[in-house]
C-alpha cells in the first residue's frame, strides 16, 4: 500500500494548477512529465530517496566518528557531506582509480589512512550511480538492469556487516555505528541502511517486470563480506 501512495504522489507532482478566465482552477501538465511513465517517476524518486539515506548515513558516521572528517581535509562535518552529494563533479584522486566496491572496502583496511566514512558511502554511492547508469532523471526510453539494482542492494548488506563485524588488529571496530549496549540501544544505521536496501530491491522488481524478465536471487553469505559487482554487469 505505501508504494501505491507513492506512484499517486508521482502522478500529482505532475500536474500544477492555475486559475481560468471563469476564476475556477485549471489543472495544467508539466511537458517534461509526457515523456515519463509511472516507471520512470517512481525510479526518479527511488534514487532520490537511496541518494539521500545513505548522505544521511554519512552524516551520522561522521557524528559518531569526527576524527573522519578531519583526516580527509574537509573544513567540518557538513562539507565533508556536502562533497559526496557532488561526488559526480569532484576530484577522488585519493582513490587511485579503484571504482565502488574496492573504495567501500578501503574503510575496513588497516592499511588505509584515509577518511573511512568517504570511503565506504562514496563507494556505495557509485554503486547506486551505476545502477541507476549514472542518470538523475528518466524518461521513456531509458532502460535500467535489474541485477544492477539487485547486486546493489545486497552491498548494502555487506556494508551493515563490515560496519558491525570488521576490527582493527587491537580490536576495535574500524567505524562506530549502532550502540549496541542495552542501557542506551540504538540500531538507527541498520534501519536506515534496511530502507535503502528496500528501495533498491523494489526498484529491481519493478524493472524486472517492466523488462519482462524474472531474476534469481543469488544465494550469498553476507559473512562473506564481499560488495558484488555492478557497473560491470550488462
């Protein structure tokens, strides 16, 4: 029922209103919105909403983990947030080259000394780019790869594990997340990185069905902790 409330919200966004020669309202429709279907503006919203949690995310690490920020330079918390919401027109020469889940694998490497929090959500956030083939907006002849979305999806739940389970040689977690101490119990991360994953795997479906296609859900301990591809995918 909540996604049906977000294709009627899609629909009106659409149109806009103004006031006849009678004084009565007209309801008028944007141009731009001819050339979409319901799909496209629901995959408009989606990456919007995935974009966002994970910038959110950001946020939050960067709250619980200030020295972060500081390592790679920016001038606060806020900036350091801001460069991944332009990641698409900023410089990473810091990451040699490497692309999405070699970058998210930085922040859980000893020997990277780097930001960690830029690390892990700038490579889920290529990830995301390269699911949605780089695009911020889609029309009618657009096409998206279901398996791309799906293989996305599953990274966030990588990055839920990593976060909880990977230690530095001392002990200590590479980056602090959910307080897991029963006097003060907070799993914000894991809820907000749970509605990401919900969105992306909506969106597979939705393409999927779109595309006419069905797709297997690949079996894959998150133990493991490997991010899977997604731009190589065709």
């Amino acid at each position: 029922m909540r996604w049906l409330a977000v294709i009627l919200v899609l629909t009106l966004t659409a149109c806009s209103t103004k006031l006849g020669r009678d004084g009565r309202t007209e309801s008028t429709v944007n141009p731009k919105y001819l050339l979409k279907s319901e799909v496209d503006r629901i995959a408009d919203t989606n990456r919007t909403e995935v974009v966002n949690g994970l910038l959110l995310i950001a946020d939050k690490l960067y709250k619980r983990n200030p020295k972060e920020w500081k390592k790679g330079g920016a001038t606060s918390r806020e900036a350091a947030v801001e460069r991944l919401r332009q990641r698409q027109h900023g410089n990473w020469a810091e990451f040699s080259g490497l692309r999405e889940g070699a970058i998210a694998s930085l922040a859980f490497t000893e020997i990277y000394s780097g930001d960690r929090v830029m690390a892990l959500i700038y490579g889920l956030l290529s990830m995301v780019d390269a699911a949605f083939e780089h695009k911020d907006e889609f029309y009618i002849l657009d096409s998206l790869n279901e398996m791309k979305l799906y293989n996305c999806a599953r990274n966030m739940d990588v990055a839920i594990w990593k976060l909880g389970h990977d230690r530095t040689a001392t002990g200590e977690l590479f980056l602090l997340s959910n307080e897991l101490d029963p006097a003060n119990r907070n799993l914000s991360f894991e809820r907000e990185f749970g509605r990401v994953m919900g969105l992306l795997d909506f969106m597979a479906k939705v393409v999927a069905d779109r595309n006419g296609r069905t797709f297997s859900r690949l079996s894959q301990s998150v133990a493991s902790a490997i991010f899977l591809p997604v731009s190589f995918l065709k």
